[in-house]
C-alpha cells in the first residue's frame, strides 16, 4: 500500500500542476484574447479532441491495463508495448483524413485554417507520446517532473508572445506546445524501458488489439459525446462567445475533477493487477477506499465553488465572463458526479472487465445529455449546457449504481462516509456566516478558503477519519523524500 500512497501523492502533485498552471495561462490569456478569441480555440480543440477519440480507440486506458498486466515480463512488455505504438500511430495517420474532409466542408473551420491545421499536431503527437505507457509501469515520478518542466516553459513562452487580440495564433501554438513537449520527451526515453532486440518483428501481432481496445473506444466515445459535445453543439447553435462563456466554466470545474482524479492513473494498473490474480478482499478494500477519498475531496470543492463562483471568475477571467458566473455555479456538481462515476466506470468495472455495463449507463448519460442539449442551448445558450451536464452525470451514477450493484459493493453515503457529509455542512455554515461580513470577492475567497479548509480538515482529524489521516502522513512523506 506504501507505493500506492506515494504514486497517489505524486500523482497529485502533478494533477496540481495541471490545474495550476492552465489556470494561470487562462487567467492571462482571456484578458486579452476576449471570450470569441478563446471560444474559438476551444470549438476548434473540441474538433481535433474529437478526430484523437476516433483514431485513438480507446487504446490510451487499454494500454494501461495492458502493460500493467505485463510489466514483470520484460520481453513480453516491450512486444505489448510495440505492438500498441505501431498500432496507435498508423490510426492516428489516418486521422488527418477527417482533418482534410472538416477543412473541404465546414465553414467555421475554413475560416481560419491555419489555426485549425496548428491545432492538429496534437493528433500526431498524441500516438507517439505514449503516455499510457508511463501510468502502465507507474512511472509517477518521471511523468510528474517531466510534466512541471514543460508546463513552465510553456507559461513563460505565454507571458513573452502573446500581447494582444492578434496573438491567437501564438497562444494556440503554445498550447500545442505543452502537449507536444511532454509527448517528445516521452518517446525519446522509451527505449530506456522497451528492449526491441527482445522479440522478433515477425512475432508481433499488432491487430490482436484492435478488438478488445474497441470495447473501451465504445465507451470513451459515449462520455466523449458529453464532455466535448457541449462546445461544440454550443458552436453551431449560438456562437464563439458562448463557448468562451462555457469553457471558462468548463475550465475550472475540470481542472478539479481532475484534482480528485488524480488517484485514477494509480489506480487502474493496480486493480487490473489485483483483477487478474482474482484478490478480490484487496481489491474492494482498495476500491473502497478510493471511494471514501473522492468523497472526502470532492463534495467540499463543489461546496465552494458552488458559493465561490463569482469571485474565482472574475479573479481568474475578469469581469468581461460575468455569464460564467452562474455557469460554474450550475455545474459545481459535476465535481462530485465524474468523480463518483470515473470510479465506478473506469475503474472499477473496467478493471473488472465489465465494459458492457459502463458502456451503457455511458450510453443513457450521452443520450441525455445530447436531447437537453438540443432542448435548452437555444433558449438558455452556455447556462442549459451546464444543466445538461449536471443531469447527464448525475444519470450515468444511477444507472450504474442500479445495474452493477451485483460488482461494486461499495455504497456512497454509508458507513464513515458520513463524516464527510457533516464535515461539508459545517462547511456550508460558515461561508453563509462569512457573507454577512460584506468583505470585497478576493477577501471572501481567500478567507473562505482558508477558514473552510480549516473546519473540514480539523473535523476530520477529530473523529480520526483514516482517510484524512493517510493522505496526510503521506504527504509528508513524500514531502520530505524530495528534501
């Protein structure tokens, strides 16, 4: 468990500065290129997002699981490990196919072309990064370095190119940039892991994984469809604006789903392990476990950020995204509801090979979300997207609550979970309380941080929550091994 606490720690790290430095970038980037500058990035990006999904075919979280189940047979890994790199990349190449096709055929796109070939890059660079090779191999370290290194040159190429509304371009290519960096640096090092004298080339199989990859491309398509589709929809019903308003919203929820996400990558190549040896006490107590922390982070966040909207807004976008305001406010739950269902789905179910049941209640969220989203972008624009979202979430937990209560028997709100319920109340209260001060939006979000965290934390400690208590003794730890 020790090397489960320490990835997680690390893992942690790196999500933090995932979400600290877009934010940074976001903050200076949507002062200057406005919300059609930024909403023009963003239904582009969704695009490309898009054209990675289907070329990809689930074979990044494939892989993981793969590797994961091979990494103690070196020969054998660096064979998987080859054989999904090839296979990757020659999907990834007919990918600028749909590049050229959206380029001859859709007139928001030939609009600026040279933005949306920039943008593209990405899907090249995707394949060759190998990513899920790293989070196979728990690597957590390396991935966390690496990525700091490059999150920071990419700011600083920020601060010095982009100046003004013109530099629209700049700012996309160095958003590129941060994806393509980390990608090189993670192709130049495997060989550092992957022998390819190991194996004959004969040997390889590289089409043995297209099949079982597609299961999980079924399903990342599916969430895909409500997690990317909202921009774009928004895109075509309303206009650039309106997904400059959303994704300002979108931003920062995200970034704290991934926050709480971050166990994710730890957790996946060790229950696929834990599956595959058929440990099945482990297996749940680890499961369960996972639960009580995402609870345990997740439920304060959506309570702050939920009385927090406006101040982290302005702080982070200016007063130019007064609409994203209530947009971040309508879409704070969703910081609980992917959280729960990422565990449920992804983890859990995956690990255990059933993607037939996350395929489907996936499949009952993406229809809900798309027929609210026909229903309510053109009357209530970036503000119905959210409530689509919010309800398409909320339906995926219920739906694989009821179908797979017969493998996750982990509950939600029972046992000491409790705790956190009552912890986030106390929460509740006092930023009620700090609000008939009538401090200025900067003072009521830096004291209600403080004070909320605070009061969370210490009531957790008193009721000795083993939870809070690991993730802190491990933090230290970890602290200190860096020291």
């Amino acid at each position: 468990m020790s090397s489960i606490k320490k990835n997680a720690v690390l893992n942690m790290i790196y999500t933090v500065s995932g979400i600290l430095f877009p934010l940074i970038a976001f903050r200076y980037a949507s002062r200057i290129l406005l919300a059609d500058g930024i909403g023009q990035v963003y239904f582009f990006t969704s695009l490309i997002e898009y054209i990675i999904l289907l070329t990809s075919l689930g074979i990044p979280l494939y892989a993981i699981r793969e590797i994961a189940r091979v990494r103690d047979d070196h020969a054998l890994m660096s064979k998987t490990a080859t054989e999904i790199l090839i296979l990757h990349s020659v999907l990834s190449a007919a990918g600028y196919l749909a590049v050229f096709l959206l380029i001859c055929t859709v007139t928001k796109i030939q609009a600026d072309i040279p933005l949306f070939l920039l943008l593209s890059v990405s899907i090249l660079f995707k394949a060759i990064g190998v990513e899920w090779f790293y989070n196979g191999v728990e690597d957590f370290k390396y991935i966390t370095v690496r990525s700091i290194i490059v999150r920071t040159v990419s700011l600083l190429a920020l601060f010095i190119f982009v100046k003004e509304k013109e530099d629209l371009f700049y700012y996309a290519a160095i958003s590129v940039a941060g994806t393509v960096g980390n990608n090189l640096f993670n192709f130049f090092r495997l060989p550092g892991y992957v022998n390819i004298y190991s194996f004959g080339w004969k040997d390889l199989h590289v089409w043995r994984h297209l099949n079982p990859a597609l299961k999980i491309f079924a399903l990342n398509l599916i969430i895909s469809l409500y997690i990317n589709l909202d921009s774009i929809m928004l895109g075509f019903l309303k206009d650039e604006t309106a997904v400059g308003y959303y994704a300002a919203s979108t931003r920062i929820s995200k970034t704290l789903v991934g926050l709480v996400g971050a166990l994710g990558p730890v957790l996946l190549p060790r229950l696929s392990s834990l599956a595959i040896r058929n440990s099945q006490e482990e297996f749940w107590s680890l499961a369960d476990k996972s639960l009580r922390f995402i609870v345990a982070f997740s439920l304060p966040m959506t309570v702050g950020v939920f009385f927090m909207a406006s101040p982290i807004i302005h702080l982070f976008c200016g007063s130019d995204f007064e609409p994203s305001v209530l947009t971040l406010q309508i879409m704070s739950p969703v910081i609980l509801f992917i959280s729960v269902s990422g565990l449920y789905c992804m983890q859990i179910l995956y690990s255990m090979g059933k993607e037939k049941l996350a395929i489907f209640s996936a499949s009952l969220g993406a229809l809900v979300n798309l027929t609210l989203n026909f229903c309510l972008i053109p009357v209530y624009s970036q503000y119905g997207a959210g409530v689509a979202t919010v309800v398409a979430e909320l339906a995926v937990i219920v739906c694989t609550v009821i179908t797979g209560r017969k493998y996750i028997p982990v509950h939600f709100f029972f046992g000491k979970k409790i705790h956190y319920c009552i912890a986030t109340l106390l929460v509740i209260t006092f930023l009620l309380l700090l609000k008939l001060f009538r401090m200025n939006e900067i003072s009521y979000l830096i004291t209600g941080t403080v004070v909320s965290a605070t009061v969370y934390y210490t009531y957790l400690m008193l009721v000795k929550d083993e939870i809070i208590l690991q993730v802190t003794k491990s933090c230290i730890k970890t602290i200190k091994s860096f020291m």
